[in-house]
C-alpha cells in the first residue's frame, strides 16, 4: 500500500435491526423520564416526612411551655 493511498477497508455494513433499535430507545426515554420522577418522588416523601417530625416535635415543645405557663399562673392565685 502506497503512503498516498487512503486507508479504506472494504468491510461489509452490519445489519440493522430498527425495530430492536426502536424499542430500546423507547425504553431509554422511558427511564429517563420515569427515574427522575421516581427520584423526586422519593425526595419528597422523605422531605414531608422529615418536616411533619420537626413540626410535631415543635408543637409538642409549645405545648409542653404553654402548660407549664398556666400551672404557674394558676399557682400565683
């Protein structure tokens, strides 16, 4: 092979399959579109539920201050 000759192969095409093809891109925008969801999902279920314990740990601290504020006015009287 000369140096200015390019270096082509003649190798034969692969087959190709389209409706394969074509279903694995359907699955690959499938997940793309449903992993974020369910990874949103997820985040947010644990997000609500971290944020319901804090707002129920608050509440009860409230509670717990405003009871011990009317046993000590109800012992000045």
């Amino acid at each position: 092979m000369n140096s200015t000759e390019t270096a082509t192969l003649d190798l034969p095409l692969p087959t190709r399959n389209f409706v394969l093809t074509r279903r694995v891109l359907l699955l690959v925008l499938a997940a793309s579109i449903l992993i974020p969801f369910a990874c949103l999902g997820i985040y947010g279920y644990y997000d609500y539920a971290r944020r319901y314990a804090d707002a129920e740990e608050l509440t009860e601290r409230l509670a717990r201050v405003a009871n011990e504020h009317a046993l000590k006015v109800l012992d000045l009287n």
